[in-house]
C-alpha cells in the first residue's frame, strides 16, 4: 500500500482489490464513467460498468413507479367528480394518464364536450372511442363511423352506440363507411330487409354481400343481379400460378359475386 492512499478515495486506492470494493458506493455518474474508461484493471472497470448499468435500472425503475403513482392517483380523483367542466377538463388535458382521461371521458353526459372529444384527431383512440359510445346525436355517429380521418376505434365505437339507432343511417354506414368491419358491424344491427336488400345491391366485397344474405336468413350470398340471396358455384382460375384463387358465381343469372 502506497503512502498517499491514506489521503485518496478508496476508488483511487493503489490496490484494485480495494478500488472494486468501493464501487458500490458509488453513484456520481461522472466519478464510474472515468473509472469505466480509465482505470487500469480490466476487473475495476467492468465493475465501474455494472455499476453504472445498475444505477441506470434503478433509475428507470423509479421512474416507473412514480408514473403508476401518478396513474392511480388521478384515477382515483376522477372517480369522485360529477362536475362535468372538470370532467371534460381533464378528458381533453394532454398531460393527464390516459386511462384517467379515458375514465373521465366515460363519465361525462355533457353532449357539446363529448362531440368535442370524440371528433378531437389528436387526442387518444381510448379516450376518443369513450366519449363516441356517450354520443346521442346520430348524425354525429354516423360522421364518426364513416370518415376515413377517424381512429378506426372510434369508428367502431360509433357503429356500436346504443344510441345509432336509426336503420335508415345503419344503412348508409354499411354501404360507405371507409373501414369493412364497421359496415360488417351496421349490417350485423339491421333489421329491415328492404334496407338490407338495398345494402346487399350496393356493396361490392363478398364478405358483405355474404353477411346479408345470412342476416335475411337464405341463400349463400347476395347477387346485385339477381337482386335476393342466391346459391353459388365455385371455379378454379387456372391463370393464377402463385395463389390459388375461387372465383364465386350466381346459380340463377351466372354473375360473378
């Protein structure tokens, strides 16, 4: 041991042995980077280095908890508000936890704030799709499930409001809205065969066609030729080499569906 250890920091003690021992201790981040870099032992600096990575899973860790403490505490707040400014208030606060924001969003009736929320691009799918399923005003519902701007969450929120209760409207969604399984979703809620029979004749993917000809009860699928749910016949195209593909027929007219 060399004279001048007395005086240094165990880190720079002239014994490696001693130096590892103190690195625990340690938590200056700039003190484990000089040593990690510059230290002679091998030994000594992978230690430096575990370190260091230690410090920084400690760090994140903490970092973690505080978010989920944070978390818990405002949800627990929202749950005790009826105020609903204050409710609206925090569903549109960007800084709020989401599922906070969410939770706020599902208890508000306030119909001016929730089209606000729900018509919002850059506030979260959750916490938009919450406010479209509190939507009353149909019209509103119908502009949610159709666009193709909206989050597709929002849109299937929007198709499967209790309150979108308007055939007529569940129509129009199932003949245009941009995403297939939102008009799956208004075919699957229609009752009236006149509209469905009108949807069947205005859509084009065989899926859709399919699911009307299931909801009215016969036929295999819809023909927009023959007009009614059909029978079909299938056939191989022998052009395609990579990917085998059916093309589906009408048994009455022979249209391909």
């Amino acid at each position: 041991m060399a004279f001048l250890d007395f005086f240094r920091p165990r880190w720079k003690h002239s014994d490696p042995y001693i130096r590892i021992t103190a690195i625990p201790a340690l938590t200056d981040h700039m003190t484990l980077c000089t040593i990690a870099v510059g230290d002679p032992s091998r030994e000594v600096r992978e230690a430096a280095n575990a370190r260091l990575r230690e410090i920084e899973e400690a760090a994140k860790q903490a970092q973690s908890e505080a978010a989920e403490r944070q978390r818990t505490a405002g949800v627990s707040a929202v749950m005790t508000l009826t105020d609903q400014r204050a409710l609206a208030a925090i569903a549109m606060r960007a800084g709020y936890p989401e599922d906070a924001r969410e939770l706020a969003a599902e208890r508000l009736t306030d119909q001016t704030a929730l089209a606000a929320i729900a018509t919002t691009v850059g506030y979260p799918a959750n916490v938009r799709g919450a406010a479209a399923n509190k939507l009353t005003d149909q019209a509103l519902l119908v502009q949610l499930a159709k666009a193709k701007e909206w989050s597709s969450w929002v849109a299937y929120c929007a198709v499967r409001n209790p309150n979108l209760h308007d055939e007529t409207m569940l129509a129009e969604i199932a003949k245009t809205a941009a995403e297939d399984g939102v008009r799956e979703d208004a075919i699957k809620r229609l009752t009236d065969r006149a509209l469905l029979e009108d949807v069947g004749n205005n859509v084009s993917h065989h899926r859709l066609r399919d699911l009307v000809a299931l909801r009215l009860g016969s036929g295999d699928t819809w023909c927009p030729g023959c007009k009614t749910s059909v029978a079909v016949r299938k056939s191989i195209d022998d052009s395609v080499q990579e990917f085998l593909s059916v093309a589906r027929y009408c048994r009455k007219c022979g249209l391909e569906v």
